[in-house]
C-alpha cells in the first residue's frame, strides 16, 4: 500500500499541469472539484486505520 500513494500524487500532479492545461476554464473547475472529492474519499480510506 506504500507504494500506491506516491503514484495516485503524480497522477494528479500530471492531470493537474499537464492534463488540463489546455482545457476551458469551466472544465478545470469541474476537475479540480472532483480531484478534491476523490482526495477526500481517499484519505477516508486511508485514515479508517
């Protein structure tokens, strides 16, 4: 599980600067809502320990 966790960061950091840099600016305000979302459903997942 260790090693998941620094993928899922530079899988958003690429989608973050890469991804959607050439996108419209309403389609990055959805994203960016959703990454927030599934960052919050993660570190649920995570913090059930």
């Amino acid at each position: 599980m260790v090693t998941v966790t620094p993928r899922i960061f530079l899988t958003l950091i690429k989608v973050i600067f890469i991804g959607i840099a050439y996108n419209s600016i309403l389609v990055r305000a959805v994203l960016f809502i959703a990454l927030g979302g599934v960052g919050i459903v993660l570190s649920r997942f995570y913090n059930k320990k």
